[in-house]
C-alpha cells in the first residue's frame, strides 16, 4: 500500500541564517479581505532545520512540519528551489 504524506509544506525565502542548524523562513500568503475584497499579503516566519548550515537569506526554499526539535523550531528544510542572487 501506498503512504500518504500528512504533514504539511510551505515555500518560503530565507531571511537569516545566524543561528546554528536554523534557518528563519519568511512565508507569504495571499488572502481576500473579508468585508473589502481586497488581495491582502499576510506573512509569518518559521524556524526550520537546517543540518549543514547550507542556506544563505535570498534562498527560496521548500519547508515541512517536523516534531518539534525546539522550542520554536518545528519545521525541516526539504529543498531548495533556487539559489540567492549575489553581487
């Protein structure tokens, strides 16, 4: 039998590195506004995993819920999608 992913994936650009095996993820979503119908972008951040210190901020980068490593980090990098932009 074939087994189903639950767990949940997010895309998101990498904001700071300067922790140890942790990346900060800024994630946008778009939304409607309720009462005006307006597009309105709502933005979270996650502490996810990263185990070889590999991702620099400018990385778009493909996350998924873990259990939780620590008090605020519940989320493992999966892959990058695409490389920062570098001067």
């Amino acid at each position: 039998m074939s087994e189903i992913n639950l767990s949940r994936t997010l895309t998101g650009k990498v904001v700071s590195d300067k922790m140890n095996k942790t990346i900060t993820v800024l994630v946008e979503r778009k939304v409607k506004h309720p009462l005006y119908g307006k597009i309105v972008v709502r933005s979270k951040k996650y502490h996810a995993h990263d185990e070889d210190n590999a991702f620099v901020p400018g990385d778009l980068v493909t996350i998924r819920e873990c259990r939780p490593i620590s008090k605020t980090k519940a989320w493992q990098v999966v892959k990058l999608l695409k490389k920062a932009d570098t001067v």
